[in-house]
C-alpha cells in the first residue's frame, strides 16, 4: 500500500466580500471538470484574500460549484451594484 501524506488532502474555504466592479475574471475549469475558477486579479489591494486559481463555490446562497461561466456573468451583471458581492471560494492545499 502506498502512504498517503495526509496534508494534501485537505482545501481551505475562502468567504469575501468584494464590490462591483469585481476586481477578477474568471475562467472554465479545464477538461471534464465543471465550474470556474480566478484567472487573473486585476488590483490585489481590493481582493487580498483571493487568489489566483481559486475555485468558486458561490456567490451568496447561491450553489455555483458546477456552474458554467456564462451563468456567473449572468449572475453578476444581475447582482445589486450598491451591495458587496459575497463569495465563497476553495483553494487547493498547494496554494495556501
């Protein structure tokens, strides 16, 4: 049997809050894997807690794991202007 370095198997949950106009772009996942994930961060000082090749996990109570890219723009262009974005967000072990 092979060891398992346990450490690599955990992700850390990110939660933040950040305004519109969002500071970062996302990207499809590569492959057969569903969702989007950061592709690139525009201004670090608005966003510090995000970081590049994060996945997102929602936006609000809003379950967006698998969803596709146009339904997050779609998503955020219907999102309030004058109200902060909340997001969760999970970044590989690697990352943090």
């Amino acid at each position: 049997m092979e060891n398992v370095n346990w450490m690599n198997c955990f992700t850390k949950v990110v939660a933040v809050e950040l305004n519109l106009p969002l500071n970062i772009s996302f990207g499809p996942r590569k492959g057969d894997q569903r969702g989007v994930y950061v592709t690139n961060i525009a201004d670090k000082s608005s966003s510090s807690e995000v970081h590049k090749g994060d996945s997102l996990l929602a936006i609000g109570s809003i379950d967006v794991e698998n969803a596709s890219l146009e339904h997050i723009h779609e998503l955020l262009d219907e999102w309030p202007k004058d109200k902060p974005v909340p997001m969760l967000l999970v970044r590989d072990r690697d990352d943090f």
